[in-house]
C-alpha cells in the first residue's frame, strides 16, 4: 500500500465519534452511519448501500468475531499484501492500524497520546485495534432482550449468510438478510430455504419486488415494527402477500382504510383487483357507493382498467345521477383512446368502453337529460337513440337493450310492510290515481311500491307512482314505467328511479295510476302497521289516513297499493 493512500485512509479514521470504531457502544439504528459515510464492505468485498445508508458495522462482523480480527491482524501490519476487495475484517484492521502508526510517525504524537488515554492499560500495538472493535463483538451486550437483539440484525451485515438483490435496472438495492429471521416468519422463506427445493445461493434476485417494500417487510419479520407510507403501501402489500405474511398484509389494509378517500377510491380499487386483495377491494367500492360524484371527478378515475370500470358500473348502489355515470364513461373513453393511440372520435369512445356501454342505465334518465347529452353524443347508434325516446315518450314502452332496474344508493337489508290482512277481487281503473297518506315515526328511504295485478291472467299495466309532500303538494319522486303480473293474488314490485326520502310525523301521499284491465284488491286494511328489523329490534311504524280528494276508493280498509318498499 502506497504511503499516500495510507495517509488518505488515515485522514479519513476519526476515532473520537461515537460507532462501532470509536470507543462508545454502537447505535441500535441500522441506519447509522460511519465517520466516512461511504457505504460499508460486504462479506462478498462489494460495496454495501442498502436502502440508500452504509452499514454501522463496517470490518470484523464478517470475519465472525474477535478471533478472526486477531487473525487479521499479520495482514494489517503488512498493508502491502492486502488485495483490492478484501472483506470487511481484514480492510477495517488495517484501516485501523494504518491510522495508529501514521499519526505515531507523522509528526502528532499528540494522537498517540490521545489513543493511549483511551486504553491506557493497552500500549499502542496490533492488539489496541481490538480494544477499538470491542463494542462490534459485544454488541449482544447492549441489547436486553431478542426483540432489540434481532431488530439490530434488520439491514445489518452482521451474522448475514444471504444477500438480495432488489429491484431491476439502475434501482437494485443489495440488501443483507438472514436466514434464520426470515424462515421463522414466512413460510415461503422456510420453504425457500429448507424445503425440498431449497436454494443454496447467496445471492438471491427478485427483480418483481421494490427495495422500500422489501425493506418495509424485513423490518416487520425483525421487529414487528410497520413502516409503511401512501407512497409504499401498495407495494409492501404485493411483497407482504408474496411471502406469506398476513400480519403485516392486515397492518397495509388497515393503513388504506384509515387513508381511503373518494380521490383514490378508484386508484386503490385497481391496486385491490390487481393485488387480489377482496377486503381492501370491498372497501373501495363501498367508498365510491357513499360518495360516486366525487370519486368519478377525482383525476385518478381516468386511469383505471376496463375490468374495474364494468365492476363499479355494475353496482346497483350507486348514489349518483345516471346522466354523470355517462359523462364520466366518456371522459375515460377518452383517456383510453389516447393510451390505445386512438383518435378520440365517437366511434372510437364506443370501441374502448365495449362492454361497459351496455351498463349504463339510459332508460333511468330524464327526456331532458338523454336529449341533451347521450342523444347527440354520436356514441349511441340511430337505432339506440330512436328506441330510447320512444321508451321515454309512448306507452306500452317499447323493449330496450339497457338496464332500466333502478339503482339505489342505500346499503342494508330491504324492507316491507303490508297494510292489508286479506285480498279481494275486481277492483277497476279509469285514469283516476290510488292514492293513501302515510307517515312514519323514524326517517326511511322508500323505494317503491308492490301493487296488485289483474284477475285475468297474465296481464301488463302501465302505472306511475308518486310520493307527494302533503302540505306542499310537492312531488318528491316518481316513476312513469310499467310491469308483468302473472294473474294471482301477490303484488307486484313497482320501484322509483331514486330513494324517496321520507321523515318523521311528516305527512306524505302514496299515489299509483294504472292502466289496465280490473285487478285484485286487499281489504281488512290496518291504520298501524310496525316493521321490526330483526338484527336490531329497531321498530318502523307506518300510520295510514285517508287521502282527501279523488282516490279512485283507495282507503285505510280497502284498494290498492298494498305494500311499501324501503330501507332505514
């Protein structure tokens, strides 16, 4: 070794900071950093820049002990015989004792004095740089329990027998491990390691795999502890299901639950279906239910895959308008269009939504609604448009190629009262409504009605449902549609497009309007009737009156509009 380099080394060795080469006990952080901060030789002579710090032990860890640092020592006394590369042990010996006898035969014998008052009963010989290493092999010492025993080993060179190589491309990170620490807490490690296929390499690549998640999962398997971020979660996930780790897996999904947002419902709704995560998935659609006209304004809902779009449009608790579910289809068919390198022209926007088109539930708009944007949108055929407005403007509709099921907004169990105790026969209509006033003693969301076919067999009717606000006279929902009776006795589910909200001791009137032949009626009507939900015990009692004006002879005792839908 030149006496140049030897005086480079020399400069560099600062004895008095507190680390595994100084005289204090080292840190408990694997993240700490050495004088030079250079990064710290690995068992393999390689440089070690794990996560981004250098190691806290930098030498003899990797020689195995005291033993091997006396072993090191001949080397260090002769630096001319140490080849480029050498492992920690012999490199740190001999940049320690280089240090003792440059400043000795350079011109500070205040060094050597300052070296001697540390270890006093030392001279300042070979054996001195084990009094410098002590505190590396007796790190065990400063630990009190396995917790901070294996929590030192995180990120640690020390007692090391495998290598990771993390990441791809200019990003792989070379991390120390232990074999041991990983197979008592993952059984894919065990298997990796002591299976019948076990490996026997060193060096282990995983290329699929992020060096923060990778690190964020050792730390658990060392020391319990959860370092996760918005930034990491996701990937620590993906790495946590890879090797079999559920109790860090439930810390990630319980991270996103506490940070789901509507802004990144649809972003981790992705992730959740890509990770295979149902839990967390669940969760992201029950956010986008409660508050879908954010979480489709939000920028990330463009970036979504067509599998996640189908899944959400699918949803029949949506609480969102359906004319701004197609505005939004269109804003990502736009998206998509320019990823396929496609012109975003009508007919393009109708090749990349495909199946997701067909979910969008025209016929629960408005005329106004659909004559104003999906009509003259292009994306809808001629055929598609003419059929729609016909659906929205003659009766008997026409059939249609879209859902017209409503949607409702509201989660739970439905439910449903029935005001009659008996069903009669031949009740008629001449355009004259049904009507009844009710009220309730809790808020419920009403969402249709059930009411009585014909007694001629199977017959279809016309019918438009209302529920009015009594005092105001406002009409707070309706439905102009039609339905199929199959000429019993039941009734027969006639729903709003949206929940009617419905408060308590207000007064509010049920209103039916069929057209069609003479149906059943009920009779032995009930003023009161309670539902309880079973789960709860929570009581809804309905209390029926006579709607003033021309009902059509819908009373509390007798008529039509037998059962009301709704939830609480």
């Amino acid at each position: 070794m030149a006496a140049g380099e030897s005086n480079s080394r020399s400069s560099c060795l600062n004895l008095s900071n507190s680390g595994p080469l100084g005289n204090a006990p080292p840190s408990n952080s694997a993240h700490s950093s050495p004088a030079s901060n250079g990064g710290s030789m690995g068992a393999s002579g390689g440089i070690n820049r794990s996560a981004g710090n250098s190691n806290p032990q930098s030498g003899p860890e990797n020689g195995g002990g005291a033993e091997s640092a006396v072993r090191s020592t001949p080397s260090a006394q002769n630096p001319s015989r140490q080849p480029v590369g050498q492992s920690g042990a012999t490199s740190g010996a001999a940049s320690n004792m280089t240090a003792a006898t440059s400043s000795s035969s350079s011109s500070s014998s205040a060094s050597t004095a300052d070296a001697s008052a540390a270890v006093p009963s030392l001279p300042s010989s070979p054996a001195s740089v084990l009094v410098y290493r002590e505190p590396v092999y007796n790190w065990q010492a400063t630990k009190s329990t396995v917790k901070e025993r294996f929590a030192f080993l995180f990120n640690n060179e020390v007692l090391s027998d495998v290598h990771f190589l993390v990441g791809k491309g200019m990003g792989v990170q070379r991390i120390p491990a232990h074999r041991f620490a990983l197979a008592v807490g993952s059984a894919v490690f065990d298997a990796m390691f002591n299976g019948g296929m076990a490996t026997t390499s060193t060096e282990i690549e995983l290329p699929d795999v992020e060096p923060a998640a990778f690190l964020a999962l050792l730390k658990f398997l060392y020391s319990d502890e959860v370092q996760i971020g918005p930034e990491t979660v996701m990937t620590t996930l993906y790495t946590a299901k890879k090797y079999a780790v559920p109790a860090l897996e439930a810390h990630c999904v319980e991270f996103l639950k506490k940070n789901l947002r509507a802004d990144n419902a649809f972003m981790l709704l992705t992730q959740a279906r890509l990770f295979d995560e149902p839990q967390l998935a669940s969760l992201c659609l029950e956010n986008i239910d409660k508050n879908t006209a954010d979480a489709l304004a939000a920028e990330g809902f463009t970036d979504i895959d067509l599998d996640t779009l189908m899944a959400v449009l699918e949803r029949d608790t949506l609480g969102v308008r359906e004319v701004r579910l197609f505005v939004a289809a269109v804003r990502w068919a736009d998206a998509e269009a320019q990823r396929q390198q496609l012109q975003p022209t009508p007919e393009n926007k109708r090749r990349v939504l495909g199946k997701a088109l067909s979910l969008i539930r025209f016929p629960l708009m408005t005329i106004e609604e659909f004559a104003a944007g999906p009509a003259q949108s292009g994306i809808l055929t001629d055929r598609e448009v003419v059929s729609l407005f016909l659906h929205f403007t003659v009766n008997p509709k026409p059939h249609v190629e879209f859902i017209d099921r409503p949607r409702c907004c509201l989660r739970g169990k439905e439910c449903s009262i029935t005001r009659f105790s008996q069903v009669e026969s031949r009740w008629g209509y001449s355009g004259t409504s049904d009507r009844i006033r009710f009220s309730v003693n809790r808020r419920i969301f009403v969402v249709g009605f059930g009411l009585y076919g014909s007694i001629h067999g199977p017959t279809d009717y016309q019918v438009n449902i209302q529920i009015i606000h009594t005092d105001s006279n406002t009409v707070l929902g309706q439905n102009d549609t039609g339905f199929s009776c199959d000429g019993t006795a039941s009734t027969f589910r006639v729903m709003f497009k949206e929940p009617v909200e419905i408060l308590p001791s207000v007064n509010y009137i049920a209103c039916a309007t069929l057209k069609g032949p003479d149906s059943h009626y009920g009779t032995k009507g009930m003023r009161k009737v309670t539902h309880e939900a079973p789960a709860t015990g929570t009581k809804t009692c309905f209390t029926f009156c006579y709607a003033a004006g021309n009902n059509n002879g819908t009373s509390v005792e007798d008529g039509q509009i037998p059962e009301v839908i709704f939830y609480t």
